[in-house]
C-alpha cells in the first residue's frame, strides 16, 4: 500500500556565536546582576571570547543599541534607584526590570517610540521564562538582518546530523533528506518529503520496515539561552503539510533508542452545507504564506502575519514574509516590539478576527505515537559502536564520539491499519426522493404523474381558459370599435356570436373547464348513454294537448 | 382466432395498454389525442419520469454494488481477560553446539573491524567474551553429533568508494553471488555500523542453522526466577504455572504469561495501576552478543491470546534503572467480510499454509508466504521464520548462493512483487492494545539500598554495583469497557427494494406488476407482429 511517512528530523542550532557573542554577554551580566553569579567557566563565555576576536569587525557595522541600552538600565536597577526608574519613561523599547524586592519578578518593559508615555511592563513569575523571552526577542532582531542563504550555511548540514540511515531494510542516506530552514530552530531535515518526485513507502509494519537513524548532537554547540533542553525534536506529517515543529514536535532523548509506533487516521469532513469547512483554503480571504496545503495552523499565522504587516509595518520573524514585506529589527522598525506584543495580545484574546475567517480543513491526517526507550547502546556493544560510528564520523570530526552526543530513532507503523474517518451525508437526494415516493406512495397512492396532472388541471387548463375569455372579449371590444369606424356593425356582430359554431374555429378549441376536469371521452367508443329525462310532465301536457280536442269533439258531439 | 382473443392492430394494443396500465400518466397520453401539444407534453414527461426513474436506480445500485459500509462504535464493560504479556531480556543464549563458531565469529567480526577502521579501533572490542561467556549446554540431546560447520570467508566485509557528485562517497558491504559465481551484487551500506549489523546477522543465521530445530528449552535449568525477580497480578503473587518459555535468536529467552487465556485467575477485575500485572526484571547486560543487538534493556509486548508475539514489529522497549508503567487500553475491530472488504475469520480460506501453530493474523500469514516462496526458490528456509515440513534452514555450506536468493526474495517482497500482501488478507476479527507509557526512576537514590538488599537476599541478585540492571513494569487495564468497532452494511437488499419501491411510485404511482405489465406489453408486441407476418405470407401464398 502507498504508505508514505515523513519526517522532520532535528533542528539544531547553528554556530553563530559572532552574530550573538554580544547579545549572550550581555546576558550574562543580566544575570550577574540580578542573581549575583558569574559562569565565567561556563563553555559559551569561552566560545563568545573566542569569537569576540574574529568577529569583532562585523559588529562595529552593526551595533546593537538595545542591548546596550539594557545593560545601562540593569546598571541602574542594581544601584538601588528602582522606583524611579519605573517612573520614568523609557525612550528605548526593550529592558529587563527588576520590579520587586528582592528577586521574585522580573520582566521587561516595552514602549511605544511615538508616543512614549504609553508602555507596557510584561513581567514573568520566573526569571528563567523572562530572559529567555527577551533573548529571544533580541535574538529574532539580530537575525532578521542576516541573509538566508548565510542563515542556512552556518547551520549544520544533514552529514554533520546523520551518522546511519536504514529505511525499510535497505541503507539511506543525506540524498533521501530535504532541508528546510526553520527562522528558530535553524535547518531541519525531512526524510521523505518527495520532494524529488519520489515517495518511499513502507511494505509491512514493524520496526525493522521504518526508518532508524542514529543522529549525531553536539551538546556543547546548544544556545544556553534559546534551549535549555538536549535532544532532538521530531515531527510525523504528510509531504505537502507544513511541519510546525515548535508546536507539535515529540522530543527524543540522547543516549538512548527510541522508538516511535504509528498509527495512522485519515479524516475527511463534508463541506458545504453540511459544515463550515474548507477543502484548499482558496475561499478564505488570507493568503496562505507557506508554501504548503492549508491548515487551520498555517490559515492562523498567516493571518496573524498579515496584520502584523499592517499595523506595524514589518514581519515578525518566525513566520513566512508576505510579499513586499520585510523582517522586523530595531533599525528600521524601532517600534516593532511594542506593537507586535500589543497585537499578540489581541490575537490571542481573539479581537483580531482571525479566529474568526480561518477555518478548519475538511480532510486532515493524523499519527497517533506510542513512545518507548531503551537504553542504547548497551554497555557490552558500545565500545565497537562507538568506534565504528566515530571512524565513520572520523573524516570531519577530530575527537572520539561520546554516547550522550547520539541518539538512535526508529520510526515505524505498528500496523499498516488505516482509520479512516469520513462524514456521509445522512440524506442523499436518491433517499429524499424515495422516501418521498414512499409516502406519497403510502397515503394518496399518488405519483409525480398524478401532481403534475392536478398542476395541468388547476393551472394551465383553467389559465387557458380565463386566457381564451379574455382573448375573445379583447377580440369583440376589438371588432366593435372597428365596426363603429367603419359603419358595418350589424354584419360583424352575428358570425361573432356563434364563433364557437365556426368550423374554421373548432380546431383552436381548448377544453373547457368542465371537459378537462371529466376525461373526455373517446369518441369511436361510444359508451351507453343515459336516456334523455322521460318526466311525467311531458307526457301530461301531451295527454292534455290531445284530450283538449276530444273534450272538444265531445262538446261539439 | 376464437379461443384466444387478440389485437387487431398495434394501435388497438397500445390503447389498451394505455388505458388499463397502472402506470400513472399512459391514459393521459392517449385521452389527450384530440391535441397535439398536449400529447407531446405528456409523451415527454412520461419519457422524463422514466428517465429519472432509471437515473435514480443507476444511482442506488451503484451505490449498492459499491457495498459501503458503517461503523458502529459500541461500548462494552463485560469482564475480560488480562492480555497476554510477552517479556524478552535482549540476551540470546551461546548454545554450545555453536558457541565455538560464534566465538570463531567474533574474532572474524574483530578482524574486519580492525582491516576497515585500523588496528587501535578494536583493541579491546572483545575483552568481555573472552572472559567470560555464558555457555548454554544441550548435552541432553547428546545424539547430536558436531556438524562440519565451517565459516565462510567468502563474504568479507569491503570498503567501496565512489566518486559521486564531486565528492568522495565510500560505503561499506558485502558481496554476495549466486551458485555459479555470477551475477554478483554488493550489499552496501553508507554507514559501517548498519554494515557490520547485518554482516554479522547473515553469518549468525548460518551458524545457528546447525541447531534442532525443536530445542526443549523448559526442560532446563533455566528458570523464570533468573530474570523476574518479582510477579503479582492483581495484588496476589503470579504461580508459577503461568508462563510459557520460549527462546527468541535475536531477542533472548522470553517469557509469555497468560499465553492461553482461560485460567480464571488472569481475569482482569478492575482497572487501575494496584490490579494490574507488576513486574520487577533483571536486565543484566554481561552476555550480550554485542554485534546482535545495540540496545540493553527488556522488550515487553502486550498481545491477544493464542497469537504469536512478534516482538521485532511491536516490542516495547523497558529501560534499567527505570519503573515504566503500561496503560492498556482495548479496541477490537470486527469486520464484515464477503463482498465487503477481505479478511478472513480463521484463515482456513487462505491459501497460505500457516507456519506458526498459533491463531492467524496477517503478520503471520505475510512470514509464512514468504518463508514457502524462499524454500522453493532457493531451497531452504530463513532462519528467523519457522520451517515448513521436510525443508530445512539455510547455511551455506549447503547452499553457497542462497544469500545472494535471499536478498533479491526480500526486496522483492518489499516492493511488492512477491503477492504475499494479495494473498494473505487482514483477520476479520481484530483486537488492538493502545498502549500509554509514564517513566520514573527506579529505585530512587533513597530506596536503593534496601531494594537491592531485599532482592539479593530473596532472589540471589548479586550485584553490587550502582549499575542499572534492574527495572519495574506495571501493565494495567486504563479502563475495562472495550470500544468496538463493528461494520454493517449501509444498504441492505430490504433498504435496496424498498427504496426502489418508493421511486418506483413517486415516478409512475406503480408497483412490481407494473413492470410486469410493460414486459406483457413487450411480448404481445412481438407476438402481435408474428401474428401479422404469418398473415401476410399465407394471403401471399392465396393470392398465388
């Protein structure tokens, strides 16, 4: 059976620790200052230092003024001066406040450029969740400003990623993997996306007929700040759904197997008129950005990013660019963050009417997972494993590989069973027309041919009836005022009279109401007829009529 | 003429008909003489409602021929038996009919290892079994004699580099030839791990060839207690009559609990975690056959009674150190069969002869086939499949090309070749576990000494390490009212004529025996034209 399955495999962050060695110190003084302890040993000061000095020219060109704008804030807050500052307008859009106490929250206040007394303190329960939302922030910003193609080179490849493939009992590799660019979670591979016209299929279940990959992650190369998590993420669509991987992805862990049962549901709703559904999307006014089949997931943020478009002039970056658009950051847009958080809140409180216009698909798939882990490699077979993998590996890489740096995936169908759900219409046009049959049938013992014979009687007989009356009397108003023109009445009038008598008339006859509503009768049959009235009177006058003469004759005796 | 009264002419008939039919509308045609319009009003409304009428049923027997079907979901809550659970600990044994060849290819696996990746990658690969293996004695069955095994070299593992794309590409496999040497084809891999996999399970298979086909494993001392440490069911402690032993080639010594399904003790009585079946398991990993299977832990497979596990489709893995807890939760699918859709209730009808002595399902129908398509192709049987009568299991001292046989057989049926998936239908009566799993670290930090102490004293677990070679499983019944899932036709051949009936009368206001009456209608045309031939002859041949 034509079973596909595609996967979307990991995405991992990309090594551009030039681009954000800036923003990842700031950061950490941030949390020096806040929570009083420096990482100075921690991997990422160390590779932010190495970086600072290669990269040191590209920042000169591009200055991150808002960063440096926070660190002098934070500053402030430290000193002591808070409730003034709070008090005071930010002419800058973004810093991290320390509004309480102690340390107990902490969030970040966004102002409006033009109009600066209107700002919005968003603050978070967990100083955790506050920074990683302002790094993040921070984070669309810098790399709105850098160029796909530079985007997609300084993430890591699908050879760096894949260290085995196997699918359905033969050997695969980086070719069978498309890559698409995730604006967050940088390249993500998706294995038989048939992309090259191709889709491989599956011939039984089972987890030796899926696809096992062992995937090779770095744990030192992770953005502390975006991910705080190790792994990998993974998501099962079809080919032509978009994978939105930051929302619906199952996460797999290092050091361990994890395989992934299947089991596949394909639904299918009726749209119109019996429920409000759309087939392509075609007939909802916003236009679908990513380049897939429509989802009520793409129809939501597209339109989220239309609006955007709209009321601040700039695409947020994790989403798709309309046409025309472009990605928001400080230069261009210093207003951006304040709007984008003002017309979140809107979207979410459902005033923007997008829940509204999208509608849900009428035919959706679905892949129910079953997760189950074991422990790999096993101690016995790790050290040939981890030999073979890391000489496979050994062309790139330098050091030897270690077990928390792998993770082994099986992805399989625990049965090829198909569930497919579809909507029938309970009513079709053949059932209401029996049903309707059946009861005109039942109770009148009537047929079309019997409504259509009383519609021929009650209508267009007697029509043509009051038609023909009212043609004849046009006619004979017609004739009158003719015949007072000119002078010839008394002519016209008598053949007018007996029209009905007119042999040239007989064939335009219609039937009279009384002839159509009794069937005519066929003439060749002549049927018995009643008698003409035999009444007694008749015959008493006759009786009378001739005894008049004898009483006469008796008088005249 | 005289006895039996006719027509004198077409138009007479056709009146007749016309006026004494119980089609609706006919007299209208033939009262309404006197005009013409009218007549070809009512000849094209009858022709219309005709052709509705026919229109329609072409609707409703496509429909019917389409034999569609609905489901109905229905609930049910009767008491039920515990499904049958099927653990294996991932440690096949070493027989010691064999052991030496396998300790043969180990060192074979070593050498490749060490020709393809350099001396200092496989220093000490093998240190473990040279220590000490754990050997499976069979001198019970001491009437075998030591076969003249030898292991092959002719199927070394090579490193293939090819220049694709610019870019130096280099796979590893092996090459595999038929019985003449020719037609040769390497079976390469991009990645030597899954190489040396498979490579290894191509010799093992051959070399396991040389064991009986039955081995009496009960009959050992190989006891439950060696690997379940603790079982209760239901509160009560599980008794020792309620497993069945079996062992796996790849997956180790297995144990099935409630294989049968009649014993009223595995009744499932309530749902929940407490009334479930809890196990706690040793998942040692020392005798491992490290180029078998990468990964440690116990594979736990939740199944119907009477069927087969296939643990290698729908194993769930079980961590050490870990206590995982199973919810199960039941669907069963019953199908209709006939002209409805395939399936089978027993498989008697099917024409593959079933190889596992266990209920039918379609894994096992799809194995057997192809395990009776290679016998006959290539003439001995693959080793992970049982064997039908009289074959045997292939080896290739026997049969050097049955590898190259195999390979091609295999893809075959991946493709869909081989009609196994046509000939093999789905059961028409399907149970289906949905299985939820939850982890937690077992035993905590805390609770550790004790639990090892505990199990040490009772079940001779000798281990003092901090190692995790132990884990828990709870497999509990999520709820205990089953969905079911039953098809039934959506039309019926009752729905079918009474909605025929119905168009029938809203159509023309008439029965059966109006179509009765047309066909009169029909045969008295044609008798009628007889008639009226055998009269112009015979008047043709007065005139004469």
């Amino acid at each position: 059976p034509g079973v596909t399955m595609s996967h979307c495999l990991p995405c991992r962050y990309s090594a551009m620790k030039e681009y954000l060695s800036e923003l990842d110190k700031e950061t950490k003084k941030a949390l020096e200052t806040f929570y009083g302890f420096s990482d100075g040993k921690s991997k990422v000061r160390r590779s932010v230092d190495k970086w600072n000095s290669t990269g040191g020219d590209f920042f000169q060109q591009i200055p991150l003024l808002k960063v440096e704008d926070f660190s002098r804030t934070a500053t402030d807050l430290h000193s002591g001066q808070k409730r003034k500052i709070e008090g005071s307008v930010f002419h800058k859009d973004s810093s991290i406040v320390n509004s309480g106490d102690s340390n107990d929250i902490i969030g970040f206040q966004l102002c409006d450029a033009n109009n600066s007394s209107e700002c919005a303190l968003y603050t978070f329960s967990s100083g955790v969740n506050a920074i990683q939302e302002w790094y993040k922030l921070h984070y669309m910003n810098i790399m709105a400003q850098i160029p796909l193609e530079t985007k997609e080179k300084l993430s890591y490849s699908a050879d760096d990623l894949l260290l085995t493939c196997f699918f359905d009992g033969l050997s695969c590799d980086k070719r069978h993997f498309t890559r698409f660019h995730h604006p967050l979670h940088g390249n993500c591979y998706t294995f038989n996306s048939g992309e090259n016209g191709t889709i491989l299929s599956t011939s039984t279940g089972g987890s030796e007929y899926g696809l096992q990959v062992v995937l090779y992650i770095d744990e030192a190369d992770y953005n502390p700040f975006l991910v705080t998590s190790t792994g990998a993420k993974i998501i099962v669509h079809d080919q032509n759904e978009y994978p939105f991987i930051e929302d619906i992805g199952t996460e797999i862990e290092t050091a361990a197997a994890t395989s992934i049962g299947m089991h596949f549901t394909r639904s299918r709703k009726l749209s119109k008129p019996y429920s409000d559904c759309t087939e392509t999307g075609a007939d909802i006014p916003v236009e679908n950005l990513y380049n897939k089949s429509y989802s009520l997931q793409i129809c939501l943020h597209s339109c989220f990013q239309k609006a955007m478009v709209d009321s601040c002039g700039c695409a947020q970056y994790a989403q798709p660019l309309p046409a025309g658009a472009e990605y928001c950051n400080y230069k261009k847009n210093p207003n951006w963050m304040y709007c984008y958080y003002r017309l979140h809140e809107k979207f979410v409180k459902e005033q923007l009417g997008c829940q509204q216009i999208c509608k849900d698909a009428c035919s959706f798939k679905e892949w129910a997972l079953t997760t189950s882990i074991a422990q790999w490699p096993s101690t016995v077979s790790e050290d040939w494993m981890l030999r073979v993998l890391s000489w496979d590996k050994g062309q790139k890489l330098n050091k030897k590989l270690n077990k928390t740096d792998l993770a082994n995936l099986m992805v399989f169908y625990k049965d090829l069973n198909e569930r497919f759900i579809s909507e029938n219409p309970a009513n079709t046009l053949v059932i209401l027309l029996s049903n309707f049959g059946g009861q005109l049938g039942l109770w009148m013992s009537c047929s079309v041919v019997c409504v259509i014979e009383i519609v021929e009687v009650f209508f267009i007989d007697s029509l043509s009836i009051v038609m023909r009356r009212q043609w004849q009397k046009a006619k004979k108003w017609w004739n009158d005022r003719k015949g007072a023109g000119s002078g010839k009445p008394p002519q016209a009038s008598p053949v007018e009279r007996q029209g009905h008598d007119n042999p040239i008339c007989i064939d335009e006859d219609l039937p009279t109401f009384n002839t159509a509503l009794r069937l005519p009768l066929p003439q060749d049959s002549p049927l018995p007829r009643t008698p003409p009235p035999n009444y007694s009177t008749l015959r008493l006058e006759t009786a009378f009529t001739e005894q008049l003469p004898d009483t006469l004759e008796l008088s005249q005796h | 003429e005289g006895l039996i009264e006719f027509y004198d002419s077409f138009k007479d008939m056709f009146e007749f008909f016309c006026k004494n039919t119980t089609i609706h509308g006919t007299i209208r045609l033939v009262c309404s003489d006197s005009n013409r319009m009218k007549t070809a009003f009512w000849t094209l409304l009858l022709l219309s409602s005709f052709g509705m009428l026919y229109w329609q049923f072409a609707l409703m027997f496509s429909q019917y021929w389409a034999y569609p079907v609905v489901l109905t979901m229905s609930m049910h809550s009767e008491p039920k038996m515990f499904p049958a659970i099927t653990i294996c600990n991932l440690d096949p044994y070493r027989f010691e009919l064999v052991s030496e060849h396998l300790v043969q290819l180990d060192r074979m696996a070593e050498e490749s290892i060490t020709f393809l990746y350099g001396i200092n990658t496989s220093a000490r690969l093998f240190h473990l079994n040279d220590r000490n293996i754990h050997v499976k004695d069979l001198s019970n069955i001491g009437n075998l004699s030591r076969s003249s095994f030898k292991l092959s070299q002719n199927f070394s593992l090579l490193r293939t580099t090819d220049l694709r794309s610019g870019k130096k590409h280099s796979s590893v496999g092996f090459r595999l030839c038929n019985a003449t040497g020719g037609n040769c084809f390497y079976k390469t891999y991009s990645s030597g791990m899954d190489a040396i996999l498979e490579w290894y399970r191509f010799h093992y298979m051959n070399i396991m060839s040389q064991l009986p086909v039955i081995i009496n494993i009960s009959d050992h001392e190989e006891q439950i207690e060696d690997m379940v440490y603790s079982c209760q069911y239901d509160g009560e402690p599980c008794r020792p009559s309620d497993y069945v032993h079996f062992h796996h080639p790849v997956f180790g010594s297995c144990y099935t609990f409630n294989s049968k399904g009649t014993d009223p003790f595995w009744t499932a009585t309530k749902p929940g975690i407490p009334y479930g079946l809890s196990l706690i398991l040793r998942a040692e990993q020392k005798d491992h056959i490290p180029l078998l299977s990468t990964v440690a832990g116990v594979k736990v497979m939740i199944h119907n009674h009477n069927q087969t596990p296939f643990l290698e489709h729908e194993g769930f893995d079980i961590r050490p150190g870990i206590a995982t807890t199973i919810g199960i939760q039941q669907d069963e699918v019953n199908r209709l069969g006939g002209n409805y859709g395939k399936c089978t209730t027993n498989g008697d009808d099917v024409n593959v002869k079933l190889l596992y002595n266990n209920s039918y399902t379609l894994q096992a129908c799809l194995h057997s086939c192809f395990q009776h398509i290679m016998v006959q192709k290539c003439g001995c049987g693959y080793y992970y499949y049982p064997l039908p009568p009289g074959a045997q299991y292939c080896d290739y001292n026997k049969q050097p090309a049955w590898g190259h046989c195999f390979y091609q057989l295999y893809s075959r049926l991946r493709n869909h070749h081989l009609n196994c998936f046509d000939q093999c239908p789905k059961p028409c009566r399907e149970s289906l576990y949905k299985v939820s799993a939850g982890t937690a670290k077992w035993p905590s930090a805390k609770s550790q000494d004790w639990v090892r102490q505990a199990l040490r004293h009772q079940n001779g677990y000798n281990s003092t390490s901090n190692r995790k070679d132990i884990a828990k499983v709870t497999i509990f019944y999520q709820q205990l009212n089953y969905q079911s899932v039953n098809e039934s036709p959506l039309l019926t051949e009752n729905l079918l004529l009474s909605s025929m009936g119905s168009q029938w009368s809203l159509w023309f206001g008439s029965s059966v025996l109006s179509v009765v009456e047309m066909f009169e209608l029909l045969i008295d045309t044609l008798v009628l034209s007889l008639l009226f031939c055998y009269q112009r002859l015979r008047s043709k041949k007065t005139l004469r």
